[in-house]
C-alpha cells in the first residue's frame, strides 16, 4: 500500500499545506488505497529533498507532489486526465503553474511575513517541538520563509502590491470556473487536486485578509470547495 508522508491535519482541514493537501486530494479522486503514517516534524530531515510530502510505494521512494503524481499516473494509469485533448491538458498545466508558482508564493506572504498570519501559522506548524527547539525553529523557519519570498522576487513588493497580485489570480480563476462542476468542465481533473487545496487553504482558514476577502465575492469558488469536499471527503 501506498505510504503518504505529510503534515498533520491542521487549521480544521486534512492539511494545511496546499501541496500535501493536493496529493491527498489526487489520492482520493483516484481512488488508489494508501495510509498515512505518524510524521513528527522532527523527522522532517529525514524526507527525500528535505520537504513534504513525499510518499513510499514498495522500494520506491518518490518525493515531490507532482513528480509523485507523475509516478503514480505511470505506475497506476491516468484515470483522472485521460479524457482530456492536447489543448486541455496545457491550459490545466498553465492553470497549475499559476497557482504553485505565482499564487502560493501570496500565501505564503500572508500566513509567514504577516503578523496575523504568523501568530496563526506558528503554533500550527510547530506545536510539536519541545524547548529549546520551540524557541528556536519557528523563527529560524519564518526567516528562511522571508528570504525564499525576496529570492522568489515576491516579498520585494510592497503589502498591497502583494495583496493585488493575489487577487488577480483569483478573479481569473473565477471566472475561467464560472458555473462548471469542475475547473476543466464537467468531468473532474487531477487539476481539481491542486484548485480544491489551495482555495480550501485560503476560505477555510480562520485568517481574515484582503485576499480572501476578494475571494469570498466569488461564490463559485466556495460552491466548489463544497462540492469537492463532499465528493472526496464525505
């Protein structure tokens, strides 16, 4: 059986990171049977490329949420993406980009770099850690957090500029949805994967900010969370 390394549920969803969240979700639609076995994040040193999640499958190891989705497409067939056309398949992929390159980079501004956001993340992500380790690992992490932000070139913007960038994601993924089931259309996607995590990680957080704010003006992106949670997490 598949073994699914991740962080453990948090923020009131089955995780609070959009990337381990996504796979879970790709799992699930997919149908493939696996297991999550107990990760401390002290054993996050011993993970393939020093990050979640990564999963074991046999003797294979594979690490990276969409190298692993790769590998299980391969090794298990594409029953999720395999109606789609050339042409569907790129926008799905340009769609993916968006969210894991551009708009996730949002995120993290909101939940590291911002004061609200950080008093929210801290004790989520490290309320495992004993001291001294508890005084020294959250600040250390939100550091490296700031510095991936200025190298990224998003945290050299100013709050609002950030703030507006994540809104434009937003207003386009938006209206690309309008009222389809799903964000392809009316068959699900493994694209639904990577929407459903990172929409669930911004409206269903308790952290108010400008940018869920803007969200929540699109009631098809709640309708849709809704939709896939039931589907896949009833």
């Amino acid at each position: 059986m598949i073994q699914l390394y991740q962080f453990a549920p948090a923020l009131g969803l089955p995780n609070a990171s959009p990337f381990c969240m996504k796979l879970e979700t790709y799992l699930r639609m997919a149908g493939l049977p696996f297991e999550i076995p107990r990760f401390k994040l002290s054993d996050l040193q011993k993970a393939p490329k020093g990050k979640l999640p990564y999963i074991v499958d046999g003797t294979r190891t594979v690490a990276d949420s969409s190298l692993i989705i790769d590998y299980l497409k391969t090794t298990y067939g594409d029953s999720l993406d395999r109606w789609m056309k050339p042409e569907q398949r790129a926008v799905a992929l340009a769609w993916q980009r968006l969210l894991e390159e551009h708009f996730y980079w949002v995120a993290v501004y909101l939940r590291w770099v911002e004061p609200e956001g950080w008093a929210l993340t801290r004790p989520s992500f490290f309320q495992g850690l004993k001291a001294p380790l508890a005084w020294i690992i959250p600040p250390m992490a939100r550091r490296g957090m700031r510095a991936e932000l200025h190298g990224h070139g998003m945290g050299r913007h100013s709050r609002e500029e950030v703030h507006a960038l994540g809104c434009r994601d937003l207003t386009a993924l938006a209206e690309f949805l309008g009222d389809k089931p799903f964000i392809m259309g009316e068959q699900p996607s493994s694209l639904d994967a990577v929407v459903y995590s990172f929409l669930a990680n911004l409206l269903w957080v308790p952290l108010e900010t400008p940018v869920k704010a803007h969200a929540q003006q699109y009631p098809q992106l709640e309708r849709y969370c809704q939709r896939m949670k039931s589907r896949y997490y009833a």
